[in-house]
C-alpha cells in the first residue's frame, strides 16, 4: 500500500478558495497543480496521496463547506475541523 500524507491547516478557513490556497501551500516539490476548483481539488489530493486534512481554524460558509465535503468523502479524504 502507498504511503499516505496527512495534511494540518493552521489557517483561518473561510471559504473554498481559502482551502485550496492552503492545499497551494502543502503542495511541496510536487508536480500536481494547485486545485483552482472542486474536480482540480479531488486530483490534487488523489495524486498527492493525502488521505486525512486537519483544519485547526474552521469557519467556512455552508455552501462550500458541503461542496467540499462532497469531493472529500467522494474520494475517500477525512476531514477533521
């Protein structure tokens, strides 16, 4: 089995674009893109290998939130908030 990463936002997280900016900056010396949108998000996390996300600051809208949560559970990520 590959190994997995598991990813810690310590950033205030308001909205879709501020999660994928956090996804921006966990992206190291990868090769994958940084997600723009919700499809770009899934691929970013699936070749990236991140199978858990810990958001210490949440307070994103409700829309988002469920979009977000939507590609995470789809692809099978934990979300922790």
């Amino acid at each position: 089995m590959p190994n997995k990463r598991r990813v810690l936002i310590t950033d205030c997280v308001h909205n879709r674009e501020d999660f994928f900016h956090a996804m921006d900056k966990v992206r190291c010396d990868s090769d994958v893109p940084s997600p723009r949108n919700l499809d770009a998000l899934a691929d970013f996390l699936v070749d990236a290998g991140i199978d858990r996300i810990t958001c210490a600051n949440w307070a994103m809208n409700e829309a988002d939130a469920t979009a977000i949560n939507a590609v995470l559970s789809d692809i099978g990520v934990k979300l922790f908030r």
